[in-house]
C-alpha cells in the first residue's frame, strides 16, 4: 500500500471513531456508534499490516491472535458488574504500551534525527512515558479498588491520605519536569541508550508511576466513577504520545479523540457532583479508616420501617406513576431482568413507569443504562436526572434498587456531609419510597442517609434479584 492510499485509510478511520463517539452519545445510536469503532479498528489494523515499511507479518500476526484471543475470553467471561474493572485494566495496558513504544523509540528511533528535531523527538519520548507510568500504575489501583479482594488481600477502597500528600505529588511533579534537562542535553553529548539519560528516562518512569499509585490510593467512596473516567482520558493522551514517537497519524488522532472525550465526561460528572476536576484528584474524598460518616445534623432519627413484598406490590399496583431509580445494587444482583419484567407489567395495567439515572449511579459512566439496554427496557422511558428530577412531587412511588447516595437528602442540608452540594435524585418527595436493600449499610461513599427514616420511606431487605422476582410475580 502506498502512502498515499495509507494516508486515504487512516483518515476513513479516523472519520468512523468519530461517527462512533457520536452513535455512543445516545442509547438509541449506540450500537450503531459501537459498529462504526469496530470497523475503522478493522480498517486500521488492515492498512497498519499494509504499511510500505512492514516486511515482516510473523510476529504482527501472532501478536494479534493472541491478545485478540485473550480480550475475547475476558470479555466474554466478564460480568455486568465487572465491567468497570474491566475497563481500568485495559486502561492500564494502554498505558504500558505508552511506556514500552517511548522505551523503544528512544533507544532504536525510527528516523535519524538531529538538532531541533531531536530535541522535539526526546522531550516527546519523556512526556510519552510519563503519562504512560501514571496512567499503567494508577489503573491498576483504580482496578484494586473496584474489585476489593485481589488474590485474597481486602485492597483498601477507602482514600490513603497520607501527611503532606499535596507536597509529595508536587515534588514526584517537579522532579519529573526537572529531569528533562539532563537528559536531553546528555543525549545530545552522544550517549543515547546508555549511562545517565537511560538511568534518568528509568528513574523517571518509576517516579511517574509511584505518582500515579499515591494519586489513585488517596482517592475512595462516590468518586471512583470520575477516576476510571479520568483513567480513560490519561489513555488516550498516552496513545495520542505514541502516535507522535511512531510518527503514525491515526494514533494521534484517535488517541486525541479518546483523551478529550474523556477528560469532558469527567468534567460532566464532577458538576454532576457539585465538585472540580482537581478537587477529586487532590481531595480525597471518603472516610479515613473506611469509617461511617455520620455527622450530627444529619444523624439518623428514628428507625427504618421495612416492608413485605405483599406490601410493595400493592403499593405499585394501586399507584398512578412509578418511578425507577436503579444503582449498583442492582448491577451486583443481576436483577435488571427482573425490573423491566416488573416495569412491563405495570405498563400493561396503565401505570406510567419511567427509570430515572444519576450521572454517577454504579462505578461506570452509563453502567445503569448498560444495564437496562441489556434487559432490552425501551430507551424513551430512561431518563437523566436533569430530565426526571422534578417529576418526583408528581410521582406515586419511587423504588430505589440498590442506590443510596445518590438519593441522598442530606447532599442538600447538611453542610458537614462531605456529599454536600452534589446533586441529587429528589425521590423523598414523591407519596411513597420504597428502598430495596440488602442490610442496613451506608453506601459506597459511606455516609448515613436520612432518607430510610422519613415517614414516606420504607424498606425491602434482601437480594435485589429474589426481591424483583417476587415483586414481578406479585404485581401479575
């Protein structure tokens, strides 16, 4: 293939990952939007294997078979509910990668270089690496955190706020920015790959990882969604630097692509929350120690009043509206089948069901609209927070499948909550909530909720899928 006709593919590419951000904006686009990304992946991979100067497909062709074998067995094996773990580790991968083409690129460069353009080629390598070491490290923290248990250590998912964070990551920054200048004036005094510029572009890659370890430690609780985010976002910034040591066009624009839709998403969510961007990463967020937040304003009064499955279903039937408010409650007991089964059969009676989604509801952006597209729950009746919120006076019932902070009343009252100002879904002001849970636990961001003690609240303990079951049949 000739450059120019490689030049024609890679803007056909480049044009498909564009129509496929667009198609996954919306529920209704998104397969369409997924298709698009497989195809200009196809047609990537085929035009790279076609490049003028690839002579050699034995290890190419190796290399594809067996990572593509083991991305399909992983993602075939992987539960919903895994999925954000998922997600942080193939972030992590694209950051190795960042790590290994900078390493390779410093030491066998693919052109001669020489002067300015040198210059360029070395701080491009160092920069390259350096968001490829935070974004490797600190996915697999954020990985840890997201599945609690590896290899039968509890990994702690509360933040590490270690003494003079702030002062450590901004002396493991300088540090990184400081050592720039020796290397690149050592390897332009002619030692390339050896002696003091390879022991500092090491040096570096480990100080840049321990950056991206300490950043993800400190953070915990409602912000992890943000971070797998942010992680996404640092991915692809780490591919768009490989790109630039590869000198290969696709590679920076689809990284470009992924890094800035990613860094948006994540300011998306955070006014979601009511916070900054920086506020997330620097702040950490959550408990010390994994302990209850409960302050003394908003100190649970009173005791939960629970309810039988009789009890709710008589509730649904006898309502005009319902509204759905799904979490990651749900996601772990794989009871969104059981929901739309539910949902269905209220509809057939007349009752107006809608679902109503949080920005920031499970551990992934969209993971509950996911999950309700998988049960195949019509996309006209999913509806934003935004969209829904001021429905809640109007609405009969409420149900509450495995959230909690982000039904929260006291992220509007009490200012001493580290939740206070994000916004939240109103249910409490609906005729009646019901809240499926299986205990009496805080949630994830492990801050009391005074929602389960107002006299039109109630709950239904148990399994989110065997309550949904049940409530399905009753509701028949």
């Amino acid at each position: 293939m000739s450059h120019s006709m490689l030049t024609v593919a890679y803007l056909g590419a480049a044009i498909l990952f564009v129509r496929s951000l667009g198609g996954l904006s919306k529920q209704e686009t998104a397969r369409r939007g997924n298709l698009a990304g497989v195809i200009g992946m196809v047609l990537a991979l085929v035009a790279t294997a076609l490049h003028p100067e690839v002579h050699s497909y034995g290890i190419m062709i190796g290399a594809v078979i067996v990572g593509g074998g083991i991305g399909a067995a992983l993602a075939s094996r992987v539960a919903m509910t895994s999925m954000p773990e998922l997600v942080a580790v193939l972030h992590s991968f694209v950051g190795l990668a960042a790590v290994l083409v900078g390493m390779s690129g410093y030491l066998a460069p693919l052109e001669k270089l020489a002067g300015a353009a040198w210059v360029v080629h070395l701080v491009e390598t160092w920069i390259g690496v350096a968001i490829g070491a935070v974004t490797f490290t600190g996915s697999i923290i954020a990985w840890a955190k997201l599945r609690g248990t590896v290899f039968g250590y509890k990994f702690p998912t509360a933040p590490m706020l270690m003494p003079g964070r702030h002062l450590l990551n901004a002396a493991i920054a300088l540090a990184i920015i400081g050592m720039v200048v020796p290397f690149v004036t050592g390897t332009m005094a002619g030692a390339v790959g050896v002696g003091l510029p390879l022991g500092l572009l090491i040096g570096m890659s480990v100080l840049a990882g321990l950056l991206g370890v300490h950043l993800v430690m400190a953070i915990g609780g409602a912000d992890m969604p943000v971070v797998v985010s942010l992680l996404n976002s640092y991915s692809g910034w780490a591919a768009a630097a490989a790109g630039f040591l590869l000198s290969n066009d696709l590679l920076i624009v689809t990284g470009a692509l992924v890094g800035s839709s990613g860094a948006i998403l994540s300011i998306i969510m955070c006014e979601a929350m009511n916070r900054s961007i920086w506020n997330v990463v620097f702040g950490g967020f959550g408990a010390e120690g994994g302990a209850p937040v409960a302050s003394a304003s908003a100190a649970p009064q009173g005791e939960a009043k629970s309810r039988t499955v009789e009890d709710v279903a008589d509730l649904a039937k006898n309502a005009k509206s319902v509204m759905i408010v799904p979490g990651y409650g749900m996601a772990v007991g794989r009871a969104q089948h059981h929901v739309h089964d539910f949902a269905q059969t209220l509809r057939k009676k007349g009752i107006n069901v809608r679902y109503a989604i949080h920005p920031v509801a499970g551990r992934l952006p969209g993971h509950m609209n996911v999950l309700l597209a998988e049960a195949g729950v019509p996309y006209d009746i999913v509806l934003e927070m935004d969209e829904i919120n001021d429905d809640c006076d109007c609405t009969d019932l409420v149900m509450v499948i495995g959230a909690n902070d982000i039904v929260n009343p006291g992220n509007e009252t009490d200012t001493s909550s580290p939740l206070y100002g994000m916004p939240v879904l109103q249910v409490w002001k609906s005729k009646a909530v019901v809240v499926l849970k299986r205990g009496k636990g805080t949630g994830y961001a492990q801050v009391e909720n005074p929602l389960f003690f107002l006299d039109n609240s109630f709950m239904l303990y148990g399994d989110a899928k065997v309550s949904m079951e049940k409530l399905a049949a009753a509701v028949k």
